[in-house]
C-alpha cells in the first residue's frame, strides 16, 4: 500500500482572506461563508451571552427532527395548556401568537408563530407536548445541541424570555443556523415568512391582538436582497440580537449579532445589513467540488470493481479576499491506494485539502461514492497469481 498525493487544482492568481475591519457598536458579530464554513468576521464570537428569543432556533430545531423522523406532520394538532395561556403575566408584554388554554393548534401554525411572532407561548405548546414539560424540554435542546457540535450552550428555558441558564454564543448561533439550513431543506423556506396571522383565536382580546400583530419581526426579509432568515431576539438586559442569512448568486453568508442596542428592529436589520453586506463586498469564495463530483479514483484491492470514485460529502470551498482572488491556492487529495475491499458508499478513504502559499486553509474527507465488495476465495487467488506473473 502506498500513499499517494496529487495536486487536483492550483491557481495562480490570488492571495489570503483578508476582508479589513468591520466595526460594529454590537457586544458580538460573527460572519461565516456557508460553503467554506471561513470566518470573516468574528467579535466576541465565543463569549456566552443571553440569546433572547433566538433560542427559539434549538426550540425549532427539536420539533424539525419530530417532523424529519415522521412521528408528526405538519397538520398534527398540540394542545395548548395553562401554562402558555395568554392571560399569565409573563405572556402580557412578551411576544406570542396568543393562545388560550384547551384550545389546539396545528404544527404548522406553530412554526410560522415561532418564526414570525416569535410566540414564546407557541415554544411553551411545542416543549410540554414533546417532553411533557419545559425544563424536561430543556434537556432535548442540550443534547440537540451537542449532536451538532455546539458544546457551550445551556437553556433554562425554551422561548428565551430571561433566565440565567439561557446563553449561547455567536458562534453556536451560527452552527444552529447552518444545521436548519442544510438539514431541514424543505422546512427552511419558512423562515422568509414575511407575514402570519392565526385564524384560530378563542377570544375577542386575543383576535384584536392577531390582527395587528401579522409581520415578521426580522426587517432584514424587507430590506436586503437575498435574505431568507432567521431569527431575532431583544431582551432588556440583553439588547437587541438576530441570526441571518442572505444568498446572493449562489453564494450564501450566515450572520450573528448580539448585544445591540440601537432602537429598534429596523436598526438591527440596518445593521446586520452592513455586515452581510461587508461580506459580499470583501470576499469570494470558490466551491471546488459539489457532493458526487469525482475528485480522484483509487484502486481497489481485491474489489469486485477495480477502482472506487472518491468525492465530498457536502461541498469543498475557501473563502478568499475579493481583490487578491485565488493566487497561491492549491487543492491536494491525500489517499492510500490500493484500498482493500470491501469498501462501503460513504467510508473516509482519504483527505481533500486546500493550501495556500504551503499553509493549509481547509480540509475535508474523501469519501466513497459507491461500494465496492469483496471478490470471493477463488477470485483472490486468482488475483494474487496474475499478480505474482506480472499479469496485471
């Protein structure tokens, strides 16, 4: 077995992401490229801080997983209990959908009430039915966070109104983000939801409420080409904060900003424009292979097949300075050949990484894109034979 290392691209022309300074009065920025996963902007961006109702994202990202397994639909219905009834104190100045208790409510309306009335009662309806209660609940939204690689969070509570257990970074904010948006592909348009109004009131109060109370708290979807989510957030003590995303021919950017204290939403979308923005204008990125595209073909030790296609399992990209561009990039695929059957649809049989100027700038692995089995005793000793005649 050797190992083998080929050069699968180089350019010529370009330099270092460097994109310059982006200065906000916000305590936390964060700006990734979706499809490199490259920083370009990062202020405080692993510090905890109170998440507002942007924890209402992990609340979402749980009951996504309900809907993907298939142990509901969008038109399963959840009883609203006493304590997400609008008449509690902690609803009166607090955003909601503005339930009543014995009423119900479909799943559908359930997200479009968390991700455009960012209902706080609608995320006190979803935890006490999926986990019969909001601080068991709570524990889901951990271990959801864990499995996707967020290790920081804790939640005390799954609307974000205030509680000392509710922080999260602008980093994990940003992994939340990329996980709705890559996992959840046909729920994720939800999020562009401009207006929602609920048709189910129970009460005049409640129905004078849902008339006037329609769009989305997120002006970003108003105001900048491209945007299509996600979530806002504003707490006294925490101010104001919104994770977004806005993709502009074909290149998507993801968003945080925390601890912003400008009046108003309109002035967080103002803002988080700027950085989207700062972006798009500074940088590029450039996607050198899309999920199934062939990188390189190794060999297979006694395979059925004599070769096995290696790809990416989502796609391989860098993110570089819009001006320099690409000089100084190369993109090197590292694999051992020949494999040894059996080889599974999917194994890591080797590493695609990308250099610039000798210092390595992203890695991904090289995976199988099919399988390739094992020839049988009689097909092995066949092969060693033409192999020790030098028959192949």
């Amino acid at each position: 077995m050797k190992k083998k290392i080929i050069a699968v691209f180089l350019a010529l022309v370009a330099g270092a992401a460097n994109a310059g300074e982006f200065k906000t009065k916000a305590k936390s920025a964060f700006l990734i490229d979706y499809d490199s996963g490259a920083e370009i902007v990062a202020k405080n961006a692993d510090t905890l801080m109170p998440p507002s109702s942007m924890i209402k994202l992990m609340t979402l990202a749980v009951l996504f997983d309900e809907l993907k397994a298939g142990n509901i639909t969008m038109d399963t219905r959840f009883p609203v209990g006493e304590n997400a009834d609008y008449n509690r104190p902690e609803w009166y100045p607090a955003s909601k959908i503005c339930l009543t208790a014995g009423q119900t409510i479909s799943v559908r309306d359930l997200i479009l009430g968390l991700i455009v009335l960012s209902g706080g009662d609608a995320s006190v309806v979803v935890a006490e039915k999926l986990a019969g209660s909001e601080s068991a609940f709570t524990a889901m939204m951990e271990k959801k966070a864990r499995s996707i690689g967020m290790e920081q969070s804790t939640f005390g509570n799954a609307s974000g109104l205030p509680d000392p257990n509710n922080l999260m970074t602008s980093r994990e904010l940003a992994i939340l983000a990329e996980h709705l948006i890559t996992d959840y592909p046909d729920i994720y348009p939800m999020f562009a939801t401009k207006r929602f109004e609920f048709k189910e009131h129970q009460t005049d109060w409640c129905r004078e409420w849902g008339r006037t109370h329609t769009v989305n708290y997120n002006k970003l979807l108003f105001n900048m080409r491209g945007a299509d989510g996600l979530k806002t957030g504003h707490t006294a003590d925490g101010g104001y904060g919104m994770v977004a995303s806005a993709k502009i021919g074909g290149r998507r950017l993801i968003g945080v900003i925390n601890g912003f204290n400008g009046k108003g939403h309109e002035a967080l979308a103002g803002e988080m424009k700027k950085l989207l923005e700062h972006g798009f204008a500074t940088t590029t990125n450039k996607v050198f292979y899309s999920p199934n595209d062939a990188v390189a073909e190794i060999p297979v030790w006694y395979g059925r097949q004599p070769t096995v296609v290696a790809t990416v399992g989502k796609p391989f990209a860098i993110t570089v300075d819009k001006e320099a561009g690409l000089k100084g990039v190369r993109v090197l695929a590292r694999y051992d050949e020949p494999l040894m059957a059996p080889v599974r649809a999917g194994d890591e049989i080797g590493q695609l990484i990308a250099e610039q100027n000798g210092n390595v700038i992203a890695r991904a692995p090289l995976i199988a894109k099919d399988k390739v089995g094992k020839i049988q005793f009689v097909g092995r000793i066949i092969k060693n034979i033409k192999v020790m005649f030098g028959w192949e």
